[in-house]
C-alpha cells in the first residue's frame, strides 16, 4: 500500500504540479517526496508552496529546508533563502554545497560580513570577500591666478586701502586601508591631505611728507614739507592646509547584529594676514642749536603695519551605528556626537 502511494504521490507530482491546500493535513512521507520530485522538476513556486504548509503543521526536516533555501535562491529570493539554508546548515553543517549557496545568499543581498563567517569554506570559495584593500590617489593642480595681472582695482575710487586673496597651486592626496581581522571584524582607516597655495595682495594710499627745504634761523633749523598722496603695494604668500582622518570598525556579533563605532577628525590651518593701522605720523619739526634737539611735529596719515594670526581650528565626529537583518528588513540605531565650527552636536 505504501509503494502504491508513493508512486501515485510521484506520478501526481510530476504530470499535474502541486495542488495542497492549506486545510489538508500532511505527513512526512508526503512532504518528503512531493518536494523532492518538484526540485528535481525545478518547479520552484511548488516546493515553497508546500514546504510553507509543512512548517506550520511543524514538518521541519534538513532536505525540506535544503529544497526550500534553493528554490528561494532560483528564483533570487535571497532573504528567505538565506533563512532556510542557515536552517539547514543547522540540521547539517558538513555539506559544502549547502554552504556555498548560503554564502551566495548572503553576499548577494549585501550581507558581506555574514557571508565572510561562514566555516567550513576555504578563502578561494569566497569570491568577493577580500582580506584587505588599499585606496591612494592623489593630484597637483597648476594655476596662474594668482599673477598681479589678475587683480582687480582694488582701491576703488578712495584710493585709501584694498585687498584680494587669489589661489595658485594646489595638491590633494588620499589613502585608504581597510582590513578584514577575523571573519566578524574590520577597520577601516583614511587619511585626506589638501594643500592650497595663497597670495594676499594689498594696495594702500596715504600721505608722506616730502620734505621740500629747510631754513636756519638764530637759534634752530626749521624744516618745511608738503604732503603728495603716495600709493603702495604689498603680497604675502601663504598657505591654506587641511587634514582629515577617518576610522571605523565593524563587528557582526552572535545573532547577526552589527555594532559600528566611527571617529572622524579633521583639522584646518588657515592663517590669516590682519593690518595693523596708526592715524598719524611724526616727523622732525626743527633742529634746535640751544640744547641740541630734534622737536618732531604729527601729522593726520595713515600708517600700516601687517602680522600673521594662526586660526588653526579641529572638528570631530564620534558616532556609534548599531543594526541587524529582519529578512528584507534593516533596523537601525545610529547615534553621534560632534564639534563643527565650534559648535557641539547631538545627534540619534
């Protein structure tokens, strides 16, 4: 009676599909051979349809859960897929098979870290999981900006001050390492370092006293000047720096969730040409034969004078990202902590 049902069940199968419905009740032999015969006939929608009905009448077996991940994985389904084959893997975890297509499941549904944690595969079956990567680029930038024939008028109509900050050279490089510990861990690291070549040009007008004659008297030598408007220029060069670090660690812990630390620094060099202006000028008035002096006299100008102020300043984010899989699903928590442009921020 058994044979007899069982080839009646196969020929069923084979000619006509899978026909269950949910109310029937279903024991193993009949689970057992209507999915295999679907598998092997690669009519995938069948062996999930009947499966599905199985485990909730709590059939549960390693085949049943090999056939289903693999039809899952045909028809690129690769979250229950990989649902049923880390199943399986469970019933079963010698079969490298198994173990290949659940590695595929994973890392086509961008679950790198938990394809690269899979035992039992050697490094050449993981295609796509590389132990480590380096990243380095870098690039100089000529420029001719900042030649005196691009300044514009920078006086203006006054003709009393003007100034005009034009770039010239720069460079840019970068390098990046990420490497993979274990199977569950990796760091990151990046290093960013931007150069740029500056030149402050400043013109300015001002009073001099141009001394014209002088006179002798009895008792001192007097001195006589006039006062033409004199125009001035001057150029420093300086440079603007920034560098910017970036460092992250990734773990996958038991259970599938990810915990993601991150600090990311940067610091700026930007220094910064102030003038230093005085009202007035003191000049000699006369020379006095009495007691041998010099008496000055001042004078309404404008004298100038230019320092550099270092304006370095560093920003940083700290920032914590925590998240697990939920079959198509991602749920996550992402928390940090930063100092931008001297302000603090909390963010979740």
């Amino acid at each position: 009676m058994k044979i007899t049902l069982f080839f009646f069940l196969s020929l069923m199968a084979s000619l006509t599909g899978v026909s269950v419905m949910a109310s029937d009740k279903l024991d193993f032999a009949t689970v057992y051979l209507v999915t295999y015969r679907c598998y092997l006939d690669k009519k995938w929608d069948s062996v999930i349809l009947v499966g599905k009905q199985a485990l909730r009448q709590d059939i549960d077996y390693y085949y049943l859960r090999v056939r289903m991940g693999i039809a899952y994985f045909e028809k690129a389904a690769y979250f229950p897929a990989a649902t049923h084959l880390k199943k399986a893997r469970q019933f079963n975890s010698d079969d490298p098979v198994i173990a290949s297509y659940l590695y595929y499941a994973y890392l086509y549904s961008n679950r790198v870290e938990e394809a690269a944690s899979i035992p039992g595969l050697e490094p050449k079956d993981k295609p796509g999981v590389s132990p480590g990567e380096v990243h380095a680029e870098g690039g100089y930038t000529l420029c001719s900006d900042t030649k005196p024939d691009n300044l514009a008028n920078l006086m203006g109509n006054d003709s009393i001050y003007g100034e005009q900050d034009l770039y010239g050279n720069s460079f840019y490089s970068n390098l990046g390492l990420k490497l993979k510990i274990s199977n569950r861990v990796s760091f990151t690291f990046a290093y960013n370092y931007l150069n740029f070549s500056k030149t402050k040009y400043i013109q300015y007008g001002h009073a001099e006293a141009l001394l014209d004659s002088t006179s002798s008297q009895v008792f001192s030598k007097d001195y006589f000047y006039s006062f033409p408007w004199k125009i001035h220029d001057t150029a420093f060069k300086y440079n603007v720096i920034q560098q910017e670090g970036y460092f992250k660690a990734s773990a996958v812990l038991p259970g599938g969730i990810k915990i993601e630390p991150a600090v990311h620094l940067l610091h700026l060099s930007n220094p910064l040409i102030k003038s230093t202006v005085t009202d007035s000028v003191s000049d000699t008035a006369y020379y006095s034969y009495i007691d041998n002096t010099y008496h000055l006299f001042k004078y309404p100008s404008v004298s100038y004078t230019w320092n550099t102020k270092d304006t370095s300043f560093s920003n940083w984010v700290v920032s914590l990202a925590l998240s697990k899989d939920f079959g198509i699903f991602n749920i996550g928590l992402n928390g940090s902590w930063s100092n931008l442009n001297g302000k603090k921020q909390k963010q979740i």
